[in-house]
C-alpha cells in the first residue's frame, strides 16, 4: 500500500473571491488538503513561514510579488528532513504569481523526489495551474510530476468530489 505526504501552503483572513476581499476562516487550499487526506489517507504538513505575511490581502500580494520577482525562499517555521517513506507526494497552494508561493519552494527545494510521484493541487481565482507544473518538474528532480489540479478557490468547499475523485485516480495509475 503506498503511503502519501500531503504538502500544502494555505492563507486565511483575507482573501480575493469572485471579486471581492472576504475573510475565510480556513484558507481555500487547506480545505483542498484535507479532502486529499480523507480521499486517500496521507499525512499532512503545512508550509508555515517565520515572517508572516500581512494579513491585508492587498499588502500581501505585493509582498507576494516581491519574493516572486527576487525568486526569495522565505524561511520556514519547520522542514522536513526527508520524503523517503512516501511513494505519492501532493503539492497544494494557491496560485501566486502564476506559481506557488515562495515559501514552498524553501521546502521542496530541501528534498530528494527521485522515484516519488508529485500531483500538484493549485487553487485560483482565474489562473488555473499556471506554471506550477513545469516548476515542479524543474525542482522536484527524478520525480513522475502527474496531471494536476486547478481548483477554483471559491469553489473549495464545494469541489470534495472533484477532489476526491483526482487524488484516488492519480495515485491509481
């Protein structure tokens, strides 16, 4: 039986949704990682950052933008040292910058994916996956980077099925 690491950044507080800023209680990506882990079991590691970001959604996305620009690795709460007992590795953020957040990067640039399988979640208000896929494939080095998923963030609490039926069909094939 294989054994899954789900790996996720998430922001709640402020967030853009169909237009307008709204608070969430729980930040649109996190929801998507929990129902990879109740689909197929898994673990779950949260991306945390030492600096936080603003909590204005405004603020936050130039800060976003500026780490894109600079291709910064903001330092995290917490690493993990290795990925070696998992076979399947999920990747979930949201998308910023036509990417995941830099934060992620600082994680999985540490890390060995040869031989694991990377599925990359990606939620968005219009982007989709953006560039995140080719991203993982240059990072995530000897590792099979399966189809990913694009989630409408305002759409997460509603999408477990679409979700669901992804992650079980993913680590499928």
């Amino acid at each position: 039986m294989s054994k899954n690491l789900i790996i996720y950044y998430s922001r709640k507080g402020e967030n853009y949704v169909n237009g307008n800023i709204v608070s969430l209680k729980k930040g649109n990506t996190e929801i998507c990682a929990e129902y990879i882990s109740n689909a197929v079991g898994g673990d779950l590691f949260e991306v945390e950052t030492v600096n936080e970001y603003s909590e204005n959604y405004t603020q936050c996305t130039k800060e976003a933008k500026d780490e894109f620009n600079s291709n910064a690795r903001p330092e995290l709460k917490k690493y993990l040292d290795s990925i070696e007992e998992y076979d399947n590795i999920f990747i979930c953020g949201p998308c910023w910058w036509g990417t995941y957040p830099m934060a992620v990067f600082s994680l999985i640039e540490k890390l060995d994916f040869n031989g694991k399988n990377v599925l990359p979640l990606m939620t968005h208000e219009g982007s989709g996956l953006g560039n995140s896929v080719n991203d993982l494939k240059k990072i995530c080095i000897g590792a099979n980077v399966k189809a990913g998923l694009a989630i409408h963030g305002a759409e997460s609490e509603n999408s477990e099925s679409k979700v669901t039926s992804w992650a079980k069909k993913s680590i499928d094939e």
